[in-house]
C-alpha cells in the first residue's frame, strides 16, 4: 500500500468517524456548533453600523464660548488657540 492510499484511507475513516458522531449525538452537535457559532459572532454586536451614531454631542461644559481673539497679533505668530479652532 503506497503512502497515498494509507493517507486517504485514514482520511476516509476520519470522515467515516465525524458522521458517525454528529449521527449518534445530533441535539448535543447541534447545541454546541451553534453555541461556537454565537461565541465567534458576539464581538461583531459592538461594531458601529451606519446610522447608528449620536445624534448630538453634549459636553458637561455649560453655555461655553471660544475665548476672545487678540487683534494685535500677527498672522503666523504662534498663539494659544490651536489653528483648527
């Protein structure tokens, strides 16, 4: 018997094996691949989906507003205020 044909013998018995398996204890196979099923999938409910975002943003800063611009000051002088404000 050449290595090919034990090899696909021992697969032909794994598979033979399964079947015997899952055909003897269908409930129990069922429960516990669904079980794996739902354990796998549990981290995608935490993904955002499309129009799943707030709504409003809120702050615990109440009636806030951007403090007063100096006009003496010189277009490219470093300032406090960050660029994008």
């Amino acid at each position: 018997m050449t290595l090919t044909e034990r090899l696909r013998e021992k697969i032909s018995r794994a598979f033979y094996n399964h079947g015997l398996l899952c055909a003897s204890y269908p409930i129990p196979i069922i429960l516990f691949t669904g079980f794996c099923i739902l354990a796998c999938c549990y981290p995608l409910l935490k993904l955002p989906l499309p129009g799943t975002g707030p709504v409003e943003f809120t702050t615990p800063v109440k009636d806030y507003s951007p403090p007063p611009v100096d006009s003496d000051r010189k277009q490219g002088e470093p300032t406090e205020q960050p660029e994008w404000a």
